[in-house]
C-alpha cells in the first residue's frame, strides 16, 4: 500500500524505532518493535485488512490507548469497573494488541525494560536453569525478549484474544516458551509482573500468588497503576484506588521486602532474602547517558 511507508515514517520520528538501536535491542528486539513486522502480525492473525491495521496503528501512536478506549465503548464496558462485560472484552477484543505493540516501543518502556533484563541477566545460575515467569506479559514482547537471551521463560496472560496472539508471535519464531498454568506449584528465580495490578478486582490476592511463585532466593519485579484512572485507561479500575502506595505493605504481609526499587517505582523489586544484595541490585541503576542514548534512538 502507498501509504505504508509514509506512516511508518511518521511512527520513526514519534518516539518509535528507528533502525539505530543500542545493541540489545537490535540483537534480541528488532523484530519485536519494528512497526512494518507488527503490523504484519496484526494482519495476519486478525485478518484485518492492511489500511485498517495501519490506521488503528496510526491512532494508537497519536493518542495511547485510542483503541483500547474505542473496543471497550464497543463492547458496553463500564469504565473503571469489572464486571462481565469487561471480562468478555479481555477474552474476545484485540485492543490490547494494538495498545501493547505501540506503547512496549516508547523509550520510558524501553528504558525500564532494559534496567530488568540487564539485572536478570546478571543470575549465578546458567540461563537456560533460570526459571523465569512473565506474569500478564500481554503481547509477550518481553518473554520473546529474555527466551532470546537463554532463559527458561514462562508466559502468563489472562486467556483471551490477546493471550492467543502472543502465541502465535513464540510459534512463527520458533520459541519454546512455555504457558504457565495457574495450578502450577513450581517456584520461580523471577517473577515479572509489570502493570497488571491496576487491572485486577483483587489486588492483594495477586500479590499472594506473586509471593507463592517466587522462589525463597528469587526476586519479583513488581510495577503497578493504580492511580491511573484516566479516560484513556478505562479497564483500571476504581476499586483499587486504596492501593495506591500500598504495594510495600501487601508484599511485606506476605514475607517479602523491597530490595530495591526505582526512582518512578517502576519498578520494585521484592525478595525473600534477608538482605539486599547490592552488588547485583546495583546494576539496575544505569548511567543516565544510557537514558539520554535511548532517548536519541527513539526520538531519531
């Protein structure tokens, strides 16, 4: 189509990837983030035809969350609210995968992803024995991301449109990454949770499974949003507004403490150690020339 690459021009110079990036993201991510391989997948797996894709691709990219906001109004979802109308919109909709896609390729995302893989990928344990569980990894950017780094990845997502998507993505790549079954009794050296709290009617009973699967010398890599609650964002719910700031106290009741946490508390890291081992806890805080660099990438 004509048009394509003019909008994928646009999408370069807008905070998306432009082809010069820092090593990790061209060695394990480049296909994950460039916008023509997205919207292939999207085409393919929707059906959806190659204008709409790019259309809705080129709102997203205008206005984060645009299609999100449009199924959920589709749909009949109450905003901020959990009820069976949005539980049938996170089985049936596909405005996630366009809202995922877009928003894993910002360089704030980008940045924050790169400071967790760099401290996972610091483990004593030889990679492909790390176990490792990305709990609500929607897309499955970041499980394609650490299995292309050697480890034993698991995948987790709420089992739906979206979820099914992202399987597609580990088999056209040849990926072994396991789906997690919630009656999975195993322990995990790490458990990713990132931006997933804000979406669930029960906050401190996700945390409980979060400290269950978290194995006594793992670490669990913890972000959230609850205070969120904005237009654009209609499938955070208002119920877990008394969690803001609370995230510390529903993991300390259950035996975990911060290790370390990041300036924007995105994110913390909880653990069941004794103590915080610093000497790898510190490879989380990248110099901010690596900030600037990521910013450069992105903006071209």
């Amino acid at each position: 189509m004509a048009g394509q690459g003019r909008l994928a021009a646009i999408f370069d110079k807008r905070n998306m990837m432009n082809g010069n990036c820092v090593e990790a993201l061209h060695s394990l991510g480049t296909d994950i983030y460039d916008i023509n391989t997205i919207a292939e997948e999207i085409m393919a797996y929707t059906g959806q035809s190659e204008l709409t894709v790019w259309k809705r691709l080129a709102q997203e990219l205008h206005q984060n969350g645009t299609n999100v906001v449009a199924e959920a109004l589709r749909f009949g979802v109450t905003p901020h609210v959990f009820d069976d109308k949005l539980s049938q919109f996170y089985t049936e909709s596909d405005g996630f995968i366009y809202e995922t896609c877009v928003e894993s390729r910002h360089p704030f995302r980008l940045s924050k992803w790169l400071k967790i893989a760099e401290f996972i990928g610091q483990t004593s344990k030889p990679r492909n024995q790390c176990d490792i569980l990305l709990y609500g990894d929607s897309v499955g950017n970041d499980s394609i991301f650490l299995k292309r780094m050697g480890f034993n990845v698991f995948y987790h997502d709420y089992d739906g449109y979206c979820s099914r998507f992202a399987k597609t993505r580990f088999k056209r790549r040849n990926l072994s990454i396991q789906s997690f079954s919630p009656n999975d009794t195993r322990e995990f050296d790490f458990v990713v949770c990132f931006e997933v709290a804000e979406h669930v009617p029960n906050p401190p009973e996700l945390v409980a499974e979060l400290t269950r699967l978290t194995a006594p010398d793992g670490y669990c890599i913890f972000s959230e949003s609850f205070g969120l609650l904005m237009p654009q964002y209609p499938t955070h719910l208002a119920s877990n507004l008394k969690y803001v700031g609370k995230a510390d106290k529903m993991f300390r009741q259950h035996g975990m403490r911060v290790a370390w946490r990041d300036p924007h508390n995105k994110p913390i890291v909880f653990t069941k150690l004794p103590q915080t081992l610093r000497s790898r806890l510190s490879s989380l805080e990248l110099p901010k020339r690596f900030a600037r660099r990521i910013k450069r990438v992105f903006n071209g």
